[in-house]
C-alpha cells in the first residue's frame, strides 16, 4: 500500500514541526493579531479579548512532509509499559495495537430512608439516573491501554465521524494500526494511559 493509503491519522503542526527542524526549512510565515467584542471596554496593560494566529506556507503538503521524513519518524522508540510510569516526561513512541471506541457514563443514586435509617421500598428511589456518556478512542497493544485526545481535523476523510455515530450506526470498532503517539503521566480512572497521537497508519495483520 502506498502511504496516504493506510494513513488514518496526521497531526500537521507536529509534521510540520519536523520538518522545519530535520530538514531546515523556514516557511513563510504571517502573524496576525485579532480582538474580541470586549476589547474596546479593557483595562490598560491588560490584554485580556486579544489573540495571535500564525500562519505558515509550505510549498509541500504535509503527506508530503510524512514521505521525506519517513525514515526519520520510523525512528522513534516503541512503548514499553514496564519502564514508563508516573513521573515520566511525556514520550513520543511507536505502539503496535487495535484502534477501537470506548463508553464511559457517569450515574447517580438516589434512596430515600425514613427517620430510623430504613431504606424505603420505593423502586423510583434505586433507579440510576444517567448525568453524562462520553464515546472516545482508545487504543489497546497487549497490556497497555491508551485513551487518544485526537483532533477531528487530523483524521483521514470520515473516520472521525466514527466516534459521533457510535452506538447508533457504529455497533463496534477494532481496527489494527500502528501509531506514533505522545505518552503522558496520566491516566484515566480506567488505567489507560492519556496519549495524543501524531501519526496513525492502518496496518495488516500477518496470515
């Protein structure tokens, strides 16, 4: 397969990043200052309602980038779960695993007790009460589990729609990828790992 073929995933600032730094390009760059509606009512020396946004122009695609800078992205080290652990530094790092999508829900309790402390058999009183769902990737290489805080804009044409129709279209999703992913030192209640991927490239699995 070519590359753009079985890329899912590139996250452009970090390409383009790499490529400025390993190949010594200087892009084009312009940046522009803007002010929100409660700039005109702010205090002096406070900028508060006031932003920058740069812009660069590169004259080569970012899977542009990806192709040129294969052999140097190819370098970063594989996750090993037993010499990571709190305290880290994050880690850039190459996993091998399922990309799937992962509920989480969040319920509340409610019983009603009269004034001796007894529960009253009210059956409204023990139903939970559903407060918030939440879909998200996840990916899972052996024993390590990662939650992805992707951006939607990175992802390939519609794979990100596979997280909005999750559990009214998309019943399930195991897709075998290899990502080159941002490790941080933290984890969800879950013990997965929070990790922001940079690159995610579909993969076959060997017959």
């Amino acid at each position: 397969m070519e590359l753009f073929e079985k890329l899912i995933y590139l996250d452009r600032d970090f390409i383009s990043a790499m490529y400025e730094t390993k190949m010594g390009y200087s892009p084009e760059t312009k940046i522009t200052k803007t002010e929100g509606l409660n700039a005109s009512a702010r205090i002096p020396l406070i900028s508060a309602g006031v932003s920058s946004v740069e812009s660069k122009s590169y004259a080569i695609s970012t899977i542009g980038m990806l192709k040129e800078l294969e052999d140097k992205v190819n370098e970063y080290p594989n996750f090993l779960d037993k010499k990571y652990c709190f305290g880290h530094p994050s880690i850039i790092c190459w996993v091998n695993g399922i990309l799937c999508i992962n509920k989480t829900k969040v319920t509340r309790s409610r019983s009603i007790m009269n004034i001796t402390g007894e529960l009253i058999p009210n059956q409204e009183s023990y139903k939970d009460k559903l407060i918030a769902e939440e879909y998200y990737f996840s990916l899972k290489a052996n024993d390590s589990k990662f939650t992805l805080l992707p951006t939607s804009d990175y992802f390939s044409s519609g794979v990100s729609t596979f997280q909005e129709l999750a559990n009214t279209v998309v019943s399930s999703l195991e897709l075998p990828v290899k990502a080159l992913i941002r490790v941080y030192s933290a984890q969800t209640i879950f013990e997965e790992w929070l990790s922001v991927p940079m690159v995610i490239f579909d993969q076959e699995i060997p017959t």
